[in-house]
C-alpha cells in the first residue's frame, strides 16, 4: 500500500537537502502518516484508516462521513 493519506490524498513532496557548501541531493518529504481506528457512527463501528495528522485535525471538526464523501470513499470497505 503506498504512503498516501485516505481521506486527503497527501503523499510525498519531492525536494532538496542542501548541505553547508550548498551543495544539493534530492530527498522526500514524506506526510505524516498515522495508522488510526475512527468511530464511524453511520455503521456503528469501528474504521481502521491510515491518515495524515492534519487530516486528523479535520476529522474533528468535520466529520468523518463529510470527508469520506468529498474524497468520493465508501466507509463499508474499511
């Protein structure tokens, strides 16, 4: 499964380190991935969901049935 958040979609960001003699190498900057179990009160149960932390943040405030259905997801797969 690849390093992506579910509900958002966030992934990698693709950059440079740049050393003291700015020097550069590519590197990823990779998202804040949490693996998180979510009451999803629609199917009172339990959904185990890898998110980033900001899409954690959301979830408070939004919901997690209001996000699922803006990122086009059915909850009865997880």
């Amino acid at each position: 499964m690849s390093r992506r958040c579910e509900l958002t979609g966030k992934k990698a960001n693709n950059a440079f380190d740049i050393s003291h003699s700015h020097r550069r190498t590519k590197r990823l900057q990779h998202a804040n991935l949490q693996n998180k179990r979510v009451w999803w009160d629609g199917g009172n149960r339990w959904v185990k969901m890898k998110l980033s932390t900001k899409a954690i943040k959301t979830l408070e405030t939004k919901g997690l049935e209001a996000m699922a259905k803006e990122a086009g997801i059915n909850l009865n797969h997880y």
